[in-house]
C-alpha cells in the first residue's frame, strides 16, 4: 500500500517538473542559464535536453555504485552472497516474471505459452525445482508427453522435488495403461509419502487388480490412521481384504492358514456373505460344524442368501432330502418372513416331493413379486401336483421374461457380475458389489442352475448340468429351477 502511494506520488513529481521544465523554456526563450561560482553558462534547447539526459544518467550511475559500495560492505561484514546477488539481481527479476508468466498461462490453460515462458524462466532462474516443476506441468497441458516426462525425471534429482517427479511419472503411467510399472512408482511414493491421499488410492487400486491383499491391507490401514477412510468401511474393507487372503491360501493348499484367515474375516465383518461361507468351510475341516451352523445363522439373519443356504447343505452332504428339510427349520427361523427363506423352504419342499407344502412356502410371491426363480419354482409345484402341460409351460413362459431377482451388481457402473468378488468385473471398482434386484430386467430367455442343496442328497435325482454363461451380463442365477425336467416327454409326476 505504502509502495503504491510512493510510486504514484513520484509519478506526479515527475510530471510536475516537467510542466515546470517546459514553463521555464517558454519563458527563457528556448535556452536555459546556469550560474555557478560567478560564472554563468547558457544552454540551448537542444544541449538542455542533453544536458538533463546526462544528469539522470549520471544519477542512475551513482546509484548503480552506491548499491555495489553496500554490496561490498556486506561481503566485508560476511555475506559471501552479496556481491554475486548483486550482480544477479537482474536476471532473478527476469526469470521470476517469466516463473509468474508461465504459472498464470497454464492456470489459463495454455500450454504452449506455459512451455515458453518456463523456457525463460529457466534461463534466468537458477531454481530447477520450480522451472522443471513447471516444465512438466506445461509439457502435460501442451500434450508433449516425452517432455514432461524428461522434466519429472529432472525432478528426481533433487530431494526436495523427488516426491513430485514420482508423482507425475505415476500418474503418466496410469494414463499410458502401464500398470506394472506405475505400481512400482505408486510403492516408491507411498514409501515417500504414506499420508498422501492420491498415492494411497492409487496403490490400493493397484494392489487390488494385481492380487497383492496382504499389501493393500497395509495401505487401508494407512488411510484409517491418517483419516481418510471411517471406521466401519476399514473394517469392512479390511475384512474382504482377510478373505481374499484366506481364498489364496486355499488354492495354494494351505488349509490351516485359510481357515484361520477366513474365521478372521467373518469376525471383522459378520454380514460379508462369502466370509460367512470360507469360514463355515474352514470350521467344517475342522470338525467344529457347531461353529459353522452358528455363523451360517448370523449371516441369514443379516441378509438371507443362497450361497449361504449351500454353505449349510455341504454340513451334512450325505442326508435325504427329508432330513435336509427338517435341519433347515434352524436357518429358516433365523429370518423366517424373508423372501429367499420362502422360496428355499418351497424348492427344499420340491426335493421331498411335498408339493402342496410347497406351495404354502412359496405363498403369493409369484403374484406379488414374479421373478424368474419364483415362476419356475411355481412351474415345478403344479408339475408335481399333476397339471396340464399347458399350465406348466404358462409359468415357464412367464418366467422368462421375468425379473432374475436378486444378483450381485455393482453399485458404480451397474454391472452385473456372475459371482461375488473384491472388485468388479467391469470397471475394476473395489467393494461395490451388493446383493440386489437390478432396476430393468434383461430381455430374451436366460438359463439357471439348480441349487446343489437340493439335488444333493443321497435320495435326489441326478441334477441337470448347468448351461454355459453366455456372458458376465447374462449370468444365471442360483435358485432350485427345473428347465430340463420340463422339456421331457415324461408324463406328470403324481402328488402325494
């Protein structure tokens, strides 16, 4: 403020003097008289003006020595700097206007002129931290990718800077689709810099798509210690993270291990349905089915699954289909009004032949909620009750256009995955798979599986070979369906 009032204020003098200047000419006659010492000179208009051109030359000279006279008096007092800053005052100007320049044309996103300007600044300027900082920005806006790419390597050199050139060449990396190098640079830069945001997200990401889970489990816990990830979602997280190290331990044969790892998992998030179904397994091994029928329960009592429902079968694999009805009633009372309770108590219901009872599990769900499974198991009842081909193949009919009901869908790009897991098939997002009903139900015929529970008991029939998928979109759903039975000649099976 006090800098702008002096620089109007001698801006006013000098117009002022020069007024004064002119006044005098035009009442001197064009000429200007000096007196000095009894003697008296007398200057024309012309040696005037050169005469006042020499005078504030030769004043800006006497500044010039007066400033290099203090600079000297500094290096005498032990400033071993000020003479060559002296002398380096100028070009410092210089280079931090283009330095200023180049920084308002890449906010402005002109990279061309942000090149140039750069280009200047690193002329003048002895501060490659900040000239190749705004190179490789430049370089990036302009789209010169080798450029930008040499100045962040510039940028490693210098401890100060390294954590940036690391940074840029990660994100040049990600752009480029080389994952394998930019996760070695996204480690480099965690390593520098753990409680950056940017990093830790950009490692995570790539921990998971390579199946590193024991270090993306070291990077979540990073993002709950700096605060960038709550409580609940950590534990959540972490938990995923847990199963799919128990999964891996498992295909390596590891069973121990995997068992630990899997009952860790379903502590941390008891309502993680395929945690609840490895850790049933790993108790199971274990001889501890007590266990398993205790974490199978609490899993159904948060959200009611099929694979839940397998999981369960598998304790007792050799049972009838009467006794596997009678072992169930302990899962059903867990959540008994819920709509995949009923739909599995009426295929169990099927299996034993008990289509009447049946009929009463299913209730009215094929009217008030007409999935695919619900109309196919329908299907199957009034088969087993005796019907007309011609009723039985209504419910067919109906059931393939129908809504497939629930699937694991992901919660970003709603895509629709064939089975669970830590991220999605499609865009690669991690824990965004939900077990939901999607919004629009496919068009065209869509094939289903038999649920092995209910085919696997000793007294059932051989179960039909599931159909190839013919893609992730269009992928069966796990219920008790029986399209191959339908199709044979066979006549109706009688009721009991």
């Amino acid at each position: 403020m006090i800098w702008s009032f002096a620089k109007i204020a001698i801006f006013v003098a000098l117009v002022a003097g020069l007024t004064l200047t002119a006044g005098y000419f035009a009442d001197q006659g064009g000429g200007i008289r000096i007196a000095v010492a009894h003697q008296e000179f007398t200057l024309g208009p012309v040696q005037s003006v050169v005469g006042i051109l020499l005078a504030l030359l030769a004043l800006w000279l006497t500044l010039k020595i007066i400033g290099f006279a203090l600079a000297i008096l500094r290096f005498i007092n032990g400033d071993e700097t000020a003479i060559s800053r002296y002398f380096d005052r100028n070009r410092e100007r210089k280079g931090y206007e283009a330095l200023t320049e180049g920084m308002m044309a890449l906010a402005a996103g002109d990279g061309t002129a942000a090149l140039s300007h750069a280009a200047r600044a690193g002329k003048y300027l002895d501060r490659p931290a900040l000239t190749n900082l705004l190179t490789a920005q430049a370089a990036e806006t302009a789209g010169d990718g080798r450029k930008a790419t040499e100045a962040y390597k510039r940028l490693l050199a210098d401890d100060r800077t390294r954590f940036a050139g690391v940074r840029g060449l990660l994100k040049q990396k990600l752009a480029e689709g080389d994952r394998a190098t930019a996760l070695k640079l996204a480690e480099k830069a965690f390593l520098m810099r753990p409680s950056s945001p940017e990093v830790q997200d950009a490692l995570f990401d790539l921990q998971a798509e390579s199946g590193d889970w024991a270090g993306a489990r070291k990077v979540l816990g990073a993002k709950l210690k700096h605060g960038h990830l709550p409580k609940d979602v950590h534990r959540r997280r972490d938990a995923i993270l847990a199963l799919q190290e128990a999964r891996a331990v498992f295909e390596d044969d590891l069973p121990v291990e995997a068992r630990e790892a899997a009952i860790a998992a379903n502590k941390q998030s008891p309502d993680l349905i395929p945690a609840a179904v490895l850790a049933a397994h790993g108790y199971q091994a274990q001889g501890k089915a007590k266990y398993a029928v205790r974490i199978l329960k609490k899993a159904w009592e948060v959200q009611p699954h099929p694979d839940l429902a397998a999981a369960f079968a598998a304790l007792e694999p050799t049972e009838t289909p009467r006794e596997r009805l009678k072992r169930f009633d302990q899962l059903f009372s867990a959540s008994p009004e819920h709509e995949e309770t009923r739909l599995l108590k009426a295929e169990l219901n099927i299996a034993a032949e008990e289509f009447p009872a049946a009929r009463r599990a299913l209730g009215d769900l094929p009217e008030r909620h007409p999935t695919t499974r619900a109309l196919t198991i329908m299907a199957a009842i009034e088969r087993g009750e005796g019907e007309e081909d011609a009723v039985v193949r209504g419910w067919l009919t109906r059931a393939l256009s129908a809504s497939r009901g629930p699937q694991w869908i992901c919660d970003k790009c709603q895509h629709v995955n064939a089975v669970w897991s830590p991220t999605c098939d499609n865009c690669g997002s991690f824990d965004t798979l939900s077990w939901r009903e999607q919004s629009q139900t496919p068009s065209g015929p869509t094939a289903t599986d038999l649920l092995p529970l209910v085919v696997g008991g000793a007294a059932a029939a051989e179960p039909a070979a599931p159909a190839d998928p013919p893609d992730a979109a269009a992928e069966p759903q796990t219920g008790a369906v029986y399209e191959a039975e339908f199709i044979e000649e066979n006549g109706p099976r009688s009721s009991r």
